[in-house]
C-alpha cells in the first residue's frame, strides 16, 4: 500500500537527539539471523578509495601534502551481519593532520580493530608522488610523478606487516633489435632502426626501517639508466637515443638489473619486481618476474 498523507519536504532545522538516533534502524549490525547466504567470515570488508590531501615526508625534511585514495577494510567473523562502512573513514581521519609513513599505518590499522571489533585489518593508502628531475642535456627541469602506495596489514595475532609499491617508467632498447639493424646497414646498406618501448616495472618492497619514496626511485634509476624524460629539447632526445645504446636491455636484463640495486640496500627486508616491455614490435607485451627470495617471503 503506497501511504500517500506523507509530508514530502525536507526540513533543515530538525534537530536530531540522543533518543531519535536510538530509534533508528541499524541492519548492518543486526543478529545473525538477519545474515544472507553462508554464515562464515569474511577477510576483509570495508571501503575503497575514499580521498583526502594526506602528508608525506622528503628527504629534506620537506612535507608533501597529496591527494591520497584510502582503502581500508577489517576482517568479519562468523556471526555478524556486517560492519558500520562509516567508521571505516571515521576512524581514518582521526589522523588526517598526521604524517604518513609505512610505518604510520599500523595506527591507524590498531584504531580499525578497536573501533570496529575486528581481529584482522587492511589498509592501503595511494598516491602520486612529484619529482623535479633534469633534462639530460638542456637546462630545463620537469615534474616526474611516480604511482605510490603504502600498505599493511594486522592479522589476527596482532603481527604487523607494511610495504611500499613504486613504479617506474623506463625505455627498454631491444639488444637482438640492435644487432639486426646493425646487421642490415652493414651488409646492405639498408636504413634500419631498432625499436625500443615505454617499460615499467612494478617494485615492491618490505623495510627493515625507513626508506623514502626518493631513495626508491634514485635506485631504480641506477639499476636501468634509462628513465623516461619529462622536458625533452633535441639535445636531450639525441642523449636520449645515446643512453639507449649504452643500455639496452631485455625484460630479463631488467628484472636482474633491479634486484642487484635492490638486494644492496641493507634498509630492504624483502622485495618482489615485475618488469612490463610494453612491445613496440608485438602485439604482446614480454614479462619479467622475480624476488628476493625471503623464505616464506614476497612472490
């Protein structure tokens, strides 16, 4: 029956007390006997990509305040309908005026437990993070933004686990591109160029302290050479096709190249790299994959 007589305004000066809120409904954190389906945990419940500006620190001991995309959830035992999703971010901004480190999180992950009754917790904060880098040959200087994340876990022991996700762009000239188009000019003297591609490789790694998103990325530098440039004059493009000859690399080259730099760092715990060679020549793209090789470690 569609009951009619309903006021259909919305009044902006109600006030809302103690005892109203009391009255409300609340399914999400009704009885069991409300549950759909199985009645059996759930690993995480929660919310993704909710924003806010978040500080992170630099090196210089400058603070970079970034829009930031928060996923948190918490782990659901058997027996309950469901969580409260607001106090997911309820929680969070608690610390919105905090600095954020990997380490930071396990805070913010102890406070999901408390607030919302949980054995087990996520979070993974997002970000892009800027920096100024210069042209190879000319005197300009742009902005290189790097996809960031932090995140970590609690799981139902309370053992706490963080990691940071960098990527990195590079160009990847293909060796065996190279010596064919050599090839070709040589013995029939045939204008032949070889072809390289935008690369990226994705690094995650687990710190034994702290290690800041500059220092990640200066080691991906040193272990490929060949990022990709921002402000680019001819000068740079010629330096540019220079570093690609100097440093050639197969999506294997790469994947070896950064565990070298990697396995260095004594700030490094564990880590895991994959390595995209987005192909110019296929339609393909050529895969690299490896880790450290921690036991029980990062896959």
């Amino acid at each position: 029956m569609i009951t009619t007589n309903l006021r259909r305004f919305y009044d902006p000066t109600f006030t809302v007390t103690d005892s109203y809120k009391e009255s409300l409904p609340d399914l999400q954190n009704g009885p069991a006997s409300l549950i759909e389906g199985a009645d059996v945990p759930i690993q995480q419940v929660g919310i993704s990509n909710f924003k806010l500006p978040l500080k992170y620190p630099t090196p210089s001991g400058e603070l970079l305040t970034l829009e930031t995309s928060v996923d948190g959830y918490v782990g659901l035992d058997a027996g309950k309908k469901g969580i409260n999703m607001g106090r997911i971010m309820r929680t969070f901004y608690k610390f919105q005026d905090d600095v954020f480190h990997p380490d930071k999180l396990k805070e913010v992950l102890e406070a999901y437990k408390e607030d919302l009754e949980s054995q087990t917790a996520f979070l993974k904060l997002s970000f892009s993070y800027p920096m100024l880098k210069k042209s190879l040959r000319s005197s300009y200087s742009g902005y290189q933004y790097y996809s960031v994340a932090f995140e970590g876990k609690i799981d139902e022991y309370g053992n706490f686990t963080s990691y940071v996700h960098v990527d990195f762009e590079y160009s990847s000239a293909c060796p065996c591109s190279y010596e064919l188009a050599e090839h070709a000019r040589e013995t029939r003297d045939v204008a032949a160029i070889p072809h390289s591609q935008r690369s990226v490789a994705n690094i995650t790694v687990q710190l034994n302290e702290e290690l800041f998103v500059d220092e990640m990325v200066e080691i991906c530098r040193e272990a490929l050479q060949t990022e990709t440039q921002v402000i680019v004059k001819r000068e740079d493009e010629q330096a540019f096709a220079e570093m690609n000859g100097a440093y050639q690399k197969f999506v294997e080259d790469a994947a070896r190249l950064l565990y070298d730099e990697l396995n260095k760092e004594s700030r490094i715990r564990d880590f895991v790299v994959r390595c995209a060679h987005l192909e110019s020549l296929h339609s393909h793209d050529a895969v690299s994959r490896i880790c450290k090789g921690v036991r029980n470690g990062l896959r």
